[in-house]
C-alpha cells in the first residue's frame, strides 16, 4: 500500500483524472482524503478557468475572422501617457488560458501574457498618446484617436473591431462592447498590452524623476504622488489639463 505522502505527491503531480485515482476515493485514510478534496478542487478550477476562457473565445467568434480588440491604459493618471493596444488574435487561441482583465492579474503574470500574446497574436500595435495631445484635445478625444491609430497601425487589416467602452470614427464594422475586457479574449489581450506598455514606460520615466515615485504609482493621483507635486511641482510628463495640476500652474 502506498504511503500518504506518496499518494498526496502523485496526486499533486496530476494534471487529470487518471484509472489509478479510483483506489484513492476508497481509501480510507483522512490524509489522503485530505488529498483527494484538494485535487478535486484544483481540477474543479482548472475546468472554470477553461470554462470562462471557451467563453471568451465564443464571445469573440460571433463577430467572425480577424476580429481586432480594443483597449487602453492610464486614462486616469496626472502624469504619462494614454496607451492603447488593438490586437488580432487566432481562432481558438488556447496559448491564453488564464488571460483575464490586465487589473485582475498579478504583475509577473500581466508580463508573461503580454509575451504569449506577442507570439500568438496574427497581429497586434501599441501607441502612445503623449500628454501634450491629452491637453490640447481632452483625455477622451485622445484614448479615442489613439485607438484609432492602433486600428491603423495593424499589419493585418481588421474585419471587425471590438473596442471596450468605446465607439471609434473608423470605416470597420464595429460594436463598443462595455466591461469588454471581461467578455472578450481579444480585448483582454489588448488591455494587458496595453497596461505593460504603460507601466514600463511609468519605471523609465521614474528613473528620470526619481522623487516622484512612478514606478510605484505609475502617475495616479495617490498621497505620494500628491506630496511630491506640491514639494517639487509638475514635470513636463504631468497632464496640464489635470487637477490639482491645472491650479499649480495658474498660480
């Protein structure tokens, strides 16, 4: 008879069930039923995560081939750019199991997906939309051209775009789909380029302004971020149109 340590290794090691699990469900030993509920736990999420990634790949298949997903990054921040992101991805990608929304992902994971989806993806363009044109033409005029220039910097012309939350001036088929980057596997690929994009160049521009903290924050208006403008006021990288930036510089 196998010990419990060896039964909970095997178990642990298994990816599915296998023939020789019948024996453990009738074994009566409270570790390795322990054991057991853990596995079944384990696949029960396995099965979700596959489950809730089919979804999305069905969500993106009824608007048909080449579908482009549409996302940005950091409308919200007082300092650094808008990033969007649009990508194309294969049908049935199943690389991308486990891609969610950029915001529910740890950032080791938000970076190894952003690698898959470079190497999966029949197409995809990032573009940064710096925060002089934020303040000249507002900060939704700007995410809405900068998608735009995405859409257009595709390698691969689209047959349809997706975008989260938003209705593009484009001559594509389209539909504005709202908490997008839940429904559709397309849009969460762009949201997650789109937000490593940003954040990478947040830890560059930190490193050039090191007493603002932008690699912590990533431009949003946190108490540290706060502190600093009053101590040091704005860079050349804070959004002018932006409160409290907007009263520093009428004073």
């Amino acid at each position: 008879m196998q010990t419990i340590k060896e039964i909970t290794t095997a178990l642990r090691a298994a990816t599915a069930h296998e023939p020789w699990m019948d024996t453990v469900q009738q074994d009566g030993r409270a570790g390795v039923q322990k054991a057991w509920q853990q596995f079944l736990k384990r696949m029960e999420k396995k099965q979700q995560l596959q489950r809730e990634h089919d979804a999305k790949i069905a969500f993106d298949a009824q608007f048909g081939q080449l579908v482009a997903g549409i996302d940005e990054a950091g409308r919200g921040p007082l300092a650094g750019p808008v990033v969007t992101a649009a990508v194309i991805l294969p049908e049935n990608c199943q690389a991308l199991l486990g891609l969610n929304d950029s915001k529910q992902l740890s950032k080791e994971t938000r970076e190894k997906m952003s690698k898959l989806v470079k190497e999966h993806a029949i197409s995809y363009s990032i573009h940064f939309q710096n925060t002089k044109v934020i303040d000249d033409i507002n900060i939704y005029e700007a995410t809405k051209q900068s998608m735009v220039t995405s859409i257009e910097t595709l390698k691969i012309k689209p047959n349809f775009v997706i975008a989260d939350a938003m209705t593009l001036p484009i001559n594509l088929p389209q539909k504005s789909i709202i908490k997008g980057d839940a429904q559709s596997l397309a849009i969460a690929a762009a949201s997650i380029l789109a937000k490593t994009a940003r954040d990478e160049y947040m830890e560059k521009l930190a490193q050039e302004f090191p007493q603002y903290g932008f690699e912590q924050h990533a431009g949003y208006g946190t108490k540290q971020h706060l502190e600093a403008l009053a101590k040091y006021g704005p860079t050349i990288h804070h959004r002018a149109s932006f409160e409290p930036i907007k009263s520093m510089m009428k004073g």
